[in-house]
C-alpha cells in the first residue's frame, strides 16, 4: 500500500492485479485499486475533483479528470475516513498511477490540491 498525506489528508493506495477480467492475448490488463482517503486535519473538507495520470510500459500517458470519485463528493469531517474502489485497464502488464484531489476546506472555502501517490500495476507473474 502505498500513502502520502498532504496538508492533513492522507490517501492511500492499495492496487490488485484482476485476472479474470484481463485478456492478456488481446492486451487487456485489468487493475483495480482501493483508495483510503482520512482527513488528518482539525477542518471538515469537501473532496470535489480528481485529476489522475495513468501510464502503461509502452510510453502510452493517459489523463483522466472528473467530479469527485464514483460519482461522490464526499464531506469529511476531521478524523474521517472515505474508501471507495476502482479499476484501471491497461495494455500492457505493467504501468502505473498518481495524480491529485482537488479539496475544499470548508471552514475558509480554500481549495488545494491532495495528492495521490503513484503506485505500481503489476501482473504478479512479472515479480517471479
């Protein structure tokens, strides 16, 4: 698992490698991560947006930028958590992800920027 926290909002990363939804001779990868968002701060924040950078060992960056995450915009009141899981095709077996959540604290109405750390998507048959 990998965590960074950043201005009180820590986010870690827990990615799986999904076999049985990947077609490795079509080349089709499928990874799923959980995320564990916990605010660490004395403030009640709003996650609002999510920026991800995805990149594949071919060179191939993808961008993805949406409203919140799985169609939520979670409040999270001080000593919270959030979890949510997702998933990620790629076309080769190994890549990886990072990116950022846009953050509204909701006492001052400021906006900042969250990171996520950049954690690796690996067949487990690539690490024997």
């Amino acid at each position: 698992m990998e965590t960074i926290s950043t201005r009180g909002i820590r986010v870690s990363v827990h990615p799986a490698f999904k076999k049985e939804h990947s077609e490795p001779k079509q080349g089709q990868f499928v990874f799923s991560y959980e995320v564990i968002i916990k605010n660490e701060s004395h403030q009640p924040v709003q996650l609002l947006s999510r920026h991800w950078y995805i990149f594949d060992s071919s060179g191939v960056k993808r961008e993805v930028v949406g409203d919140g995450v799985i169609g939520e915009q979670p409040i999270l009141e001080p000593g919270q958590e959030h979890h949510y899981q997702s998933w990620c095709p790629l076309m080769t077996d190994m890549g990886s992800m990072s990116g950022t959540y846009t953050m509204k604290n909701l006492e001052s109405g400021e906006r900042f920027e969250a990171n996520i750390p950049k954690f690796q998507l690996i067949a487990p048959y690539k690490l024997s």
